[in-house]
C-alpha cells in the first residue's frame, strides 16, 4: 500500500439490511484519475462520504499518504490535501463567488482567531481566491453573489472550492450532473487540465465524460467492485456488460 | 462605490443624535421617565446587539439569552450585598461569570441543531432562573435591591443619571462597532459560513464547533456587560430579569429590527420599547371618543394585540426586519 496516495481496503458499510460498501479494496497511485461507476445505489456516494470521513465505515481502512485515516474526522482530511466536490452544489449562497474561494483559501491559511482585521480586503486571502476562480474560467464572476449565478457556474465554482484548499487529491461526486453537453465539454476539458497534478477520484454518471478521461475505471454494484481496469478492459469485460453498459437505460440514468 | 446618504443611514444617524440629546432634553423638560425609559432602551439594544452576533451572524437562535442579563445582574446584585462595591472589581467579574456560562451552555448545546439548539439553550436558560428563585440569601424570587450602584472612585460617578446614560450609550456604540469589526474578520466569516452551509465549512477544512463556541461567549460576555448595566440602572435584581419572555423579547429585537445587519438590534429594541409605552396611549386616545373612559383605559390595556401583528407583518413581508426595509426603500 506503499505507493498508492488513497489506498481502501475492506472497506464495508451497512445501512440497516442494505449493504452500501461491500468490502471494497481500492489503490490509487499518485497523479491518476480513477472514475468510479455503477448504476444508481451503486453505493458511489457513500464511497466519497467514507473517504471525506462524513460517513463512518462500519469495516475496513483508509489511507491517504501512507497514514491511516479511518477516523479522522472531515476537517482535518481537508488539511492533509484530501478534498471533495459535492454531488448536490453545496456553497454559501449569501456570498460572492469570491468570498467562497477565499473562505476555502482562508481554511488553510493558519487559524482563524483572527478577530479585528477585515479579511475581505486581506490580499492574502483574496488574490489566491482570484487565481483559482481564473483557474475554473469564473474570473469575471467574482463579485456575484452566489444565489445569481448559473447551475453551470455553480459546478464551476463547486471545483474551485476543492481547489482552494491546494488539495493533493480532489474526491470529484458527479461534477456534470444535470449540465448541457457544452457545459460537460467544458468540464471535461477542464477536468483533463488537472490530471497528472493532482490525483483524482471521479465519480459520474456521463460515459462518455468517465472513458475520455479516466486512467483506470473501478465498476461498483451493489456496494461490490465487480471490476476495476483500464477503461478498454472495462468496456470489453463481459460481467460490466451484463451488470452495468448492457443495459442502455442506466447509461442515462440520474439520481 | 458605497452610498452614503440612504434612508437606512439617514434613519440610524438620526436615532443616534436622539440618543445622545435625550440627558438634554430631559434637563430642560425635566421629564425623568423618558430618561429612565432610554436607557432601559440602550442597555437592552446592547443585550439585541449581543445576541445578533450568534442568532443573526451565526445562525445560532439561542432561546435563552437573557440569562446573561441576570448572572452579570446578580454578580453586580451579590457583591454589593456582601459589601464589594468597587466596580472595578464588580464588572469584569459580571463578565466573566457570563462568560463562563456561555462556555459551558455553548459546550454542550452547540453540538446540536435547530430546534433542539433552541431547546437546550431554553433548558438551560430555566434552570439558572430557578436557581436564582432558590436563592434565599439574595432575596429568591422578591429579588435583591441594590443600594449603591458600582463605585468608580474618581473615575465616574453613576449615580449621576446623565453620566449613567452616557456611559449606556458609550458602551452601545462601542458595541455596534466591535460586532461589526468581528463578523467582517477571518472569525466572522467563519461564523457566517457556519450558519450558511455548516458542511461545506467542514469539507474545506474548518473546525466550525470552536469558532461557533468563540462566538457564542463573546456574545454571553457583551450581554452580561448589559445585566451589569440594567441591575446598576435598576438598582434591583430578581430571577425576572432572566425571565424567558425576555429572552423572547430580545429575539424579537432583534428579528424586527433586522438579523445580520449592524443597527438592526438597536433599530429593533427602539420600536419595540417605545411602541410597548406608546400603543396603550394612542389607543386610548383613538378610544375617548367613542367610549366612556374606564372602558376606554382597559382597552388600551390590550395593546399587544396591535403589537403582535406589526411584528407578525414585519417578519412576513420584509425581509431582513426594519434595517432591509429601510434599505430596500432606497432601490425605488
């Protein structure tokens, strides 16, 4: 498990009869994009609450840079560079867009006992909140409030959350859900830009967004890994057809 | 970029000058009572300005804010009682005895959510009044007079009313301001972010339950620097002070004049005391001519019924209290 920057082993979680994590053992080395698929209650969002510690597995081990982190709670797993979007957007809608960015730089700026100085007009807090909001193509978007902008800009801006926080690798829960195809083109685009520098671990419903993209494919029914290869393999391999890409209406489906 | 001269400014600058020539007023008129009515309406507006920065800010609705007002009260209360009159000594202890409240009833209720936050705080709120009830040394339920207010020897003398006035006032401001300069820093905006999306927060790395908890008694601490106010104003403390309707009428404060903004609070304590003397007056008033005037007075003894559905009206069509409508006025 050495070289692997995330590595899950037996990984099993229950929710009363339903078995959402079936012993899953996972390894994914630095620098690779892994997508995570599977029909829906596959069990791919409880996967990602497990790795960002919201959801506590009830067997199995999680490492993230060689340290076990099974009960870590979800704040600290932000501070060691693990970081994750949300399926469902989850920002602060009160705020500009600028003002999220700079909170999630702001968490990872030292503490913040700081009770005097106004810390929208500290520099330090802001202009890496700027970058990162170019970063993602919402620099001009800064100064709007949240609650104004558009479902696409709200993904947009859901990745320049994680970003932020100068993860090492970004836990990524359908960042296309409910976007045109434009709007996925342009994710998937971005998406590509991160690969190598960061580690990623994919989780999307659009197949054609996960085999552009993914170094590695990992299938997941009923909380079982039933496959986990390169994308080619997983496309010729005869049980994820049966279980998953034969059947042409989970392709399309959404939660 | 920002607008200077809005209805809302032009509203707060205009109560503030009030404020400050009421002592005036009062030593040409010689009407004591409006001098004894607003500083009741500073030391509370201070109380609402504490509160703001947990309910408002934070989105921590604590139902049980006033205990605050009666634990600085009854430090002031019991050390005068038991011959400490020096009030350098008297306040900072009725500070930190609030203080150290909060910390505990913040420990332990803002582990939780919604309506069990507002529960516990409530719980908690009940328990330290009937505690003041069992005080039997201090007066229990009849309370305690206070025969000497604090002693700043050489310093101030606040047996003056207009020097106690001003120092409300003083310590109001200073209020405003210091709440303002907290929720603009690194802490408020955690603070904020808390109450907004307390998930996202955690996600990015924050620890939010100690900066929640921070908040929370920088809250109970202003609002005991208040209970040292009232129980000096008053010269008397008993177990009502911490009454939980008043801790309702301090959510109401604060709600009408509106949460989250810097003079909501003081907005919102303004209208809602001075309505509560005027509504039985101008009922009355609006009663003589059609009613024989017993009948008249007992009327206008039911004025909630006109206040409960100002406030009902306010909550439901202005968002953000009086201060937003006041605010939203500007846009047209």
């Amino acid at each position: 498990m050495t070289d692997a920057l995330l590595a899950i082993e037996g990984l099993t979680k229950r929710f009363g009869g339903v078995v959402a994590s079936d012993e899953i053992t996972l390894a994914i080395p630095t620098g690779e994009l892994h997508a995570v698929i599977g029909p829906n209650g596959a069990g791919k969002t409880t996967l990602i609450g497990e790795l960002a510690g919201e959801i506590a597995p009830d067997q199995g081990r999680v490492w993230f840079a060689g340290r076990d982190i099974t009960a870590l709670p979800v704040h600290r797993r932000s501070a060691i560079g693990l970081a994750r979007s949300f399926q469902v957007t989850s920002l602060f809608p009160d705020f500009t867009a600028l003002d999220n960015v700079a909170l999630a730089v702001q968490a990872h700026s030292g503490h913040s006992f700081r009770f005097w100085r106004n810390a929208r007009r500290d520099a330090a807090l802001r202009e890496p909140a700027r970058a990162v909001l170019a970063q993602v193509g919402l620099a001009d978007r800064a100064d709007v409030p949240v609650s104004r902008l558009s479902h696409g800009e709200h993904r947009a801006l859901e990745i320049a959350m994680a970003l932020a926080t100068r993860p090492r690798m970004l836990l990524l829960d359908e960042p296309m859900a409910g976007m045109g195809p434009d709007e996925s083109a342009r994710m998937v685009n971005m998406l590509r830009g991160f690969k190598r520098q960061l580690t990623i671990l994919l989780i999307e419903h659009d197949m054609e967004a996960v085999f552009a993209l993914a170094d590695r494919i990992t299938v997941l029914v009923y909380g079982r890994v039933i496959a986990s290869d390169i994308p080619a393999a997983i496309r010729a391999n005869e049980e994820v057809r049966k279980a998953y890409l034969g059947a042409p209406d989970e392709l399309v489906g959404q939660e | 970029m920002t607008e200077w001269f809005t209805l809302r400014n032009i509203v707060v600058v205009g109560l503030l000058i009030v404020l400050a020539l009421v002592p005036v007023y009062v030593s040409i008129g010689g009407n004591t009572f409006l001098m004894t009515l607003f500083t009741r309406i500073v030391i509370l507006a201070m109380a609402a300005t504490s509160l703001n920065l947990i309910l408002g800010y934070g989105g921590m609705v604590s139902f049980g804010h006033a205990v605050y007002l009666g634990v600085g009260g009854y430090a002031i209360g019991i050390l005068a009682h038991e011959g400490v009159a020096s009030g350098f000594l008297q306040w900072p202890i009725a500070i930190g005895a609030s203080a150290l409240l909060a910390l505990v009833v913040g420990a332990l209720s803002l582990r939780t959510r919604g309506l069990y936050f507002i529960m516990i705080t409530f719980a908690f709120a009940q328990l330290v009044y009937y505690f003041g009830v069992g005080l039997e040394r201090y007066g229990a339920d009849d309370g305690l007079t206070i025969y000497r207010r604090s002693q700043f020897a050489g310093v101030l003398d606040l047996s003056n009313r207009a020097v106690f006035y001003y120092l409300c006032l003083l310590l109001l401001v200073g209020t405003i301001y210091l709440v303002w300069r907290l929720v603009n820093s690194r802490f408020g905006l955690v603070i904020q972010g808390s109450r907004s999306n307390d998930r996202r927060m955690q996600a990015i790395g924050f620890p939010t339950f100690r900066y929640r908890l921070t908040g929370f008694v920088i809250a109970g601490a202003i609002c005991g620097l208040a209970g040292a106010l009232l129980a000096n104003h008053t010269e008397f403390i008993s177990p009502a002070t911490m009454h939980w309707t008043r801790s309702g009428d301090l959510i109401v404060m604060v709600v009408l004049g509106g949460m989250a903004s810097s003079f909501g609070p003081l907005i919102g304590a303004v209208t809602l005391l001075v309505l509560e003397e005027l509504l039985p007056a101008i009922i009355r008033l609006l009663a003589f001519p059609f009613l024989d005037p017993p009948m008249a007075v007992k009327i206008s003894e039911y004025w909630p019924i006109v206040l409960g559905p100002l406030f009902l009206l306010v909550v439901l069509f202005a968002r953000g209290g009086m201060n937003g409508l006041l605010e939203g006025a500007r846009r047209d």
